[in-house]
C-alpha cells in the first residue's frame, strides 16, 4: 500500500509527488514479447509554462456541464518539461454511482469521477484510470491526493480519461468482489457517456497504479465481467471488461482476508480469483487482453511485474513491459515514456 511504499502522510506526500514529477528520466526499457526495445519518448510541442487554469470555455457537447476548468496547452506538471500539447478540460465530480455504501457503518455516498478531455471535439482514445493510495483515497472525494496531474498529462496527448474512484475494501462498504464491480461500473458508465466527451466509446482501456494496478491486472484477466449488484450503478453500455489494460508498479500482493472476507483456508475461490498468476494459467484465446506494465527500476515492485510480464507471455498475451530504470514507485508517472506507451496501448 501507499504509506509503506512512500513512508509518508498525505500531506508530505503531495509535496514529494510534486518533486518526482518535476524529474523526468530520459532512459528507459522496454520488452515486448520478452524482448528488450526503446520506448518511444512524447514530447511536448508546447511551449512550457506555468500550470494555470482559465475560466471554462464551452463543452464540446451542449448536452454536457459547463467544465470545471481549462488547462491551456503547454501547463506543466509541476516544475517539470512534462506539459500537455493541447487544451485540456476537467469535469469534476461526475457520479456514475447511486448512493451506495460507502463506510464499514453504513454511511451512504455516490462514488465520482473526474473526466479530463481535449476542449475540441475529436475521436480520442478513451481510459478508465483508478489510483493506489488507500489509506486516503475516498469513493466521494473530488481531487486525488497524486494521481490527477497525471491524468490531466494523458489527457493533453489526446484522450479521455475517467479517473475513477472505487471502494477499496469493507471499511469503505465493499471488498471482494463489489470493489471490482466498482471498476467494472466505472468502465461501463465510460462506455455510456465517453461519447459525449469526445472520445471512442467503443474502445475502454483500463490502467491502474499501485493497489489501483493490482486491481486492473484483476480485472483485465477475468474472464466474467465484475458486475455490480442491481441498484448500485448508474446505466452502463456495452461489455464491463476493458478492451486493454495496464498496470502501472502493480501491488500483488495486496488481497488480504479482510478484502476478502476470510483466510485461504475458508475463502479458497475467492483467493484465487485475485491471484494474477492463477487467472493467467486460466485463460483461454477469446479471454486475452492487450496488456502493458510500467515499473520504475528502484521500485520494489520491479521483481514482481517483471514475473507478471514473464508469465504473460508464456500465456501467449500481447503484453508490453516498460521499465524505467531511474524511477522510482511515483516516479514513473512523472514521465513521457509512460503517457506514450499507455497511447500506444490505447491505439491497439
């Protein structure tokens, strides 16, 4: 989880975000198919400056709210040069829930999305992104505590992207299996109403980071969509599977048996349905999913997602490693060559 990978509160941790970000790693390596390649490195045509937001400017759809705020193209994430080549529109608060649970005691919320957009219409790539952090992340809250300037970043390379909340365990009123079906909900409103923002709705990739990425390779490998129980999601369209996914430093050993409502002694399904490795053994043709996993080589994680790719492959998935030597677990989302290898994904 995220304090024990960052060994920080919210509060320093937002600061040393902003530092990471500000560091952008010009070597990485990339292996597809268990073979190492460069990744292509986004740049920005812009010219930086500073991260400003101006008063909002029409929808692309008349049907749509007023945005939150417009990011002009060229706002960098932080002090770094990694700055959005268009205009970018957020969309705050955007509920694809009912009030649901949303406390280990009952108390009621609707779990929200920020959408991040181009301000003119086009035919972009369309992205369900869900965030780690755990211990702070809530399925009500507006603004993530780490993960929006990076969404806000894929954004400005042309895409939406719903950056999702999700209950992440019984003291936020789900666990397994309703967490996921939070995703697969999130994915299913994406299907809905990405078109309204511009973007492919036939096509949904699904990227996580963290214990978010744990979830995303869960997901991604299942083969029956999780689905939410009746009443507990706004209307969805279409499969509540990704058409891709990617799991950016993905926390695999995250299940506990409070997630899962026992130990592997009287809970054996359910253990492993969240064992990556288990669903990949599992898995037939139809099943497979385009995949890319990024990892910062002084993350910890790094020995478990290169097994991740490796058992991938030998499955026979069209699955992508990037590795980035000189990053670390936030460092990676400071970075061109991940926003450019999740565009690659995305284009399919």
């Amino acid at each position: 989880m995220f304090t024990t990978r960052f060994g920080l509160g919210p509060t320093s941790l937002v600061a040393a975000l902003a530092f990471v970000v500000g560091a952008c790693s010009a070597a990485s390596q990339a292996t597809t198919g268990g073979s190492a390649a460069s990744a292509p490195a986004a740049t920005s045509s812009a010219p930086p400056v500073a991260s400003t937001s101006r008063l909002p400017v029409q929808s692309i759809d008349p049907a749509l709210p007023v945005a939150t705020a417009v990011d002009p193209a060229g706002t960098c994430a932080g002090d770094s040069q990694l700055c959005t080549q268009m205009d970018v529109a957020t969309w705050s608060a955007i509920a694809f829930t009912p009030e649901i649970a949303c406390s280990g005691t009952g108390t009621l919320c609707r779990v929200v999305a920020s959408i991040y957009g181009p301000t003119h219409p086009g035919i972009w790539p369309l992205f369900v992104l869900v965030s780690g952090a755990d211990e702070y992340e809530t399925p009500n809250g507006v603004d993530s505590a780490y993960i929006d300037d990076f969404a806000k970043q894929l954004a400005g390379r042309g895409a939406v992207v719903m950056r999702a909340n999700w209950r992440r365990g019984p003291q936020q009123g789900a666990g397994f299996p309703a967490s996921f079906a939070d995703i697969g909900c999130a994915i299913g409103v994406a299907r809905k109403i990405g078109g309204t923002y511009g973007a492919d709705a036939t096509r949904v990739t699904l990227v996580g980071h963290s214990s978010g990425g744990w979830a995303a390779t869960i997901v991604g490998l299942t083969s029956t969509p999780f689905t939410p129980v009746a009443g507990s999601c706004n209307e969805t369209a279409g499969s509540l599977r990704p058409d891709a996914w990617a799991a950016l430093a993905p926390a695999l050993d995250h299940a506990t048996a409070a997630f899962l409502g026992g130990d592997i002694s009287t809970r054996p399904d359910a253990w492993a349905a969240v064992d990556a490795f288990a669903l990949i053994a599992r898995t037939t043709a139809v099943d497979r999913r385009p995949a890319t996993l990024i990892v910062g080589g002084l993350d910890d994680l790094a020995p478990g997602t290169r097994k991740l790719q490796a058992a991938l492959v030998q499955a026979g998935f069209d699955s992508t490693l990037l590795e980035l030597p000189n990053q670390d677990h936030p460092g990676i989302l400071g970075v061109a060559e991940s926003l450019a290898a999740l565009m690659a994904l995305a284009a399919g």
